[in-house]
C-alpha cells in the first residue's frame, strides 16, 4: 500500500466519524502517515455525515478526498451521491440492509454488506459501521489482532472502555463475510 483514499458517508448516529477516527488510528499503529476530515450536517443524529480518511506511506499533502480508493456508503444518497467519484479500480462497500439497489459502475469492486440487519441480529445495532470496517480490513489484508486492538484502544473513550470487547468481535465478524 502506498496511499488509500477513504471516504465514509452516511446519517449521523450511524459511526461515520468514528469509522475513519478507527481507520485513521490503525494507520498511525501501522506507522503510516494519516489524515481524518470528518465532516457532518447541523443535525449531529440524522443529518448527513461523511469522513475522508488518507492513509499513506508518504506525507499527506491534502486531508480532502474527491476520488477515493474506498468508498463507505452507509445509507441511499450516500451512494447516490459518491458512486461516480470512485477512481477505477476502487472498492465500494455499502449497507445492502438499507441500500436496495445496486452500483451501476462495473469498473470497482463492491460488496453488498447486510450490516444493519447482522449488527441488528448480534444485538449490537450501533455497529453496523465497525461489520463494514471488518470486511474493508479483510479485504485490504489489515486484520491483525495487535493493531484493531490498539487502534480501538484509541478511538473508545475510558467512559466506554467496556465496548473495546464488543467492538473487537464485531470487526471480526464484518472480515468474516
């Protein structure tokens, strides 16, 4: 890998923030240099969200993707509204449980991840955003145990450090479909 470009969307409430803070974090573990722009409507819960995450060998010139690599869609005009700017070649991972159609691109790679429906059925329906993150991790090659644990380590506050556990099992199951 030299850089990867990453660009999560969806609601607010659903992690999208803490989605690329986790990435971001994985890279700086890897001894990678980073990038996290979160970016949210006025509405923190409900509003439109999105986060460009940069993860690179190299310095990072700029904290803005236009054209990512990876493109997290986590609801409809998510999708609507990034498909187009994947570079060839790129990689889209989307919700299926809450994106009924299909990428109309078939120059990227897609995976349609029921990621609502399995947080839902694991009782834990807040992390639907970190089955995504699993499965983008198996994909890339990115699953070691050492770093998820380190990276979550940093992105889970002490308030919640009861859901470092969760959150690590969660990942796994998203690498495992």
């Amino acid at each position: 890998m030299s850089t990867v470009n990453y660009l999560f969307s969806g609601f607010g409430g659903q992690g999208i923030l803490f989605a690329g803070k986790f990435i971001a974090y994985k890279g700086l573990i890897d001894n990678k240099h980073v990038s996290w722009l979160p970016s949210y409507g006025p509405e923190m819960r409900g509003g439109t969200a999105s986060c460009s995450v940069i993860v690179s060998d190299d310095n990072v010139g700029s904290p803005i993707v236009s054209n990512p690599d990876v493109l997290v869609a986590m609801n409809l005009p998510s999708l609507d509204r990034y498909e187009k700017s994947v570079k060839p070649g790129g990689k889209i991972f989307l919700d299926s449980t809450l994106i009924e159609r299909k990428v109309e691109r078939d120059d990227v790679d897609v995976y349609y991840i029921p990621a609502t429906k399995m947080a839902s059925d694991n009782k834990t329906p807040t992390l639907a955003n970190m089955i995504i993150v699993g499965k983008i991790l198996s994909v890339l090659g990115e699953c070691d145990d050492e770093g998820l644990e380190k990276a979550l380590s940093k992105v889970i506050s002490a308030k919640h450090a009861d859901m470092l556990d969760v959150n690590l099992k969660t990942i796994k199951l998203g690498a495992e479909i």
